[in-house]
C-alpha cells in the first residue's frame, strides 16, 4: 500500500509540473507575442513617422521652387498649393499633405499689436476684424456677446490683467470649476481659443476656417492671392462697407494667377462698394512667407499625423514648428 500511495503521489506531482510548465510556457508564448505586436507597431509607426518627413521635405521644395519662379507673388496656381490631399503610394502605405498660406487668414496673435492710436476704441485693426467676423459669421451658436468674445481675446493675449470692456481676465477663469490664469502672451495655437470664454465646440467649428496663429508673430498682412472663396468673409471684415457678396466678387474676379498688385485688388474692391481702403492697405500684400503643413502618412494599418509651420523668405524654407498628431 505504501508503495503504491508513494508512486501515486508521485504521479500526481509529475502532472502537476507539467501543467504548471504548460502553463508558464502559454505565458511566455502570450508575452513573446504581445512584445513582438509592440516591436513591430514601433517599428511601423517610426516608418510612418519617416514617410512623414519625407512629405514635409516635398513641401518645402515647392515652396522654395514657387519662390525662386514667382519671388513676388504667392498664388494659388503655384506648384505648393496644387498638391491637395491626394494619396501618394509608397512602399506599403500612402502618404498625403496640404499646404495652406497662413496669411490667408486672420492671426490670431495681430490682436496683442500696438493699438491703433486714431481708434476711438484703442484696440487695433485686427481686433476690429475679429469682432466682425464673430458678428457675421452665420449660426454662431455662441453664449457670449460677439464684442465680449473678441475683447475676451485681447485680454487673454495682453500683458495686463485689466479687463478690457466687456473681456475676461483671470478673475473670470479663476472662478471657474477647474481655474486656470489667462496666457498674457502670445498664442502658439489656435486650440487655445477653447480656454477662452464664450468660444464652446461650436463656436470653434465656424470661427476656425478664418482664423489662424503664427507663432511668435503679431504679423497682420493678408494675402489677396490666397485667399479662397470660402474665406471672402475675411475681406469684409476689413473693408468698410464691403458685403460679403461684394468680397466674394471681388475673389472671382481674381486672375488664375493672382492680382499684379495691389492697386488692381483695391479698384474690384471701390467697384464693389468698398470704403475707406487707404486705412487698410497696409493690412494687405500679394505675397506670403507664413505656411502650414499638414501631412497624413499610413505604413500598413499604422497612420501618423504631423503639422509643420514653416517660414519662407530669401530663397530659403525654415520650420517654425512641428506638432505631432491631431491638426494645429
């Protein structure tokens, strides 16, 4: 009997250490396979990441070929703005990117500028602007005041933490659920709008096609040569008693390869009911050094995002920045 006993436990302890083996060995082979997974989503995501780079190099070659072919005019009929988001193959993936002028939009950061000192308001041309594209824009779904909106801006961008007119300082957010202090500095991105009072999801939705930031930049100087049908908003909004129809005709009455000049954009505008134009001509140019791009690479089933603002001038391309993932 003893001896029986003896072999049947020792029966009993050999399946157990096989098990117990069997078991760590699906554990380990579990382990082998996720590290692996991982390795090679690493390896994939940084052959993205490469593809990426890749693009935003293309980019600044035709921004410096549109240059060195047209040094005084930026248009859209240039070789940077004609590549889209049209897919690009490359080996086991695809890869995408858009250039878009950032003077064709109002920068946000043209707001902390010297005021302008024959306003009654003491605020500057870009403030105005701001204000009055809140006002006309349609469907704003906003809780604030358009004025209250745009003065909320200029507080949050000067250096003070005086409350201007019917703004918010930090007072305001301080007060809040979750408080935080206004910037009282310049903006490095357009997302930082949504810590501002009054502009909720929906207010950033329709106020984001107009508007724009060029870091560390007040620069305000539109480019008429960009400038899309789309955005004709942003004329009328500089341009005394110019409608939003007369912008966008003014914008189809465009050459395909842009106004010559100044003088010429400013004589569809007078045709167009615009007044005052010699207030606002410094405000304009037909020329830019201010762009963004945004690139879309995929390698395999793994997609990576990148936006890069880049500086154009002297024949040279210069990247301001770069921001990984999501859109600036």
């Amino acid at each position: 009997m003893g001896y029986q006993s003896s072999r049947g436990a020792a029966i009993v302890i050999v399946l157990f250490m096989v098990a117990l083996a069997a078991i760590l060995a699906v554990e380990m082979s579990a382990n082998l396979m996720v590290q692996v997974q991982k390795s090679t989503n690493l390896q994939g995501h940084q052959q993205a990441k490469w593809y990426a780079y890749g693009a935003e190099e293309l980019a600044i070659k035709a921004l410096i070929q549109s240059k060195k072919d047209d040094p005084e005019k930026t248009t859209l009929d240039q070789i940077w703005a004609k590549q889209g988001d049209v897919p690009y193959p490359v080996d086991n993936g695809k890869l995408s990117g858009k250039i878009t002028d950032l003077q064709a939009c109002l920068n946000l950061n043209a707001l902390a500028a010297e005021p302008d000192i024959n306003s009654a308001n003491k605020t500057n041309p870009a403030h105005k602007a701001l204000f009055t594209l809140l006002e006309n824009i349609e469907d704003l779904s906003a809780n604030e005041s358009e004025e209250a909106m745009a003065d909320s801006v200029f507080d949050w961008l000067d250096a003070n933490s005086i409350t201007y007119r019917s703004g918010a300082e930090e007072g305001e957010y301080l007060s809040q659920k979750f408080p935080y202090l206004t910037a009282n500095s310049l903006f490095a991105s357009t997302s930082e709008l949504r810590l501002i009072k009054g502009f909720n999801p929906l207010v950033m939705e329709k106020i984001l096609p107009y508007v724009c930031v060029i870091p560390g930049s007040t620069l305000l100087s539109i480019n008429i040569n960009t400038l899309t049908p789309e955005q004709a908003l942003i004329l009328s909004a500089f341009i005394d008693e110019l409608s939003l129809s007369g912008a966008e005709a003014v914008i189809a009455a465009r050459p395909e390869a842009g106004f010559d000049s100044k003088e010429v954009f400013f004589e569809q505008v007078l045709q167009q009911g615009g007044k005052n134009i010699k207030a606002v001509e410094n405000l304009f140019s037909i020329n830019s050094e201010y762009f963004k791009l945004q690139t879309q690479a995929t390698f395999v089933d793994l997609r990576f995002s990148m936006t890069t603002l880049l500086y154009a001038n002297n024949g040279d391309v210069t990247i301001l920045a770069r921001k990984f993932g999501g859109v600036q």
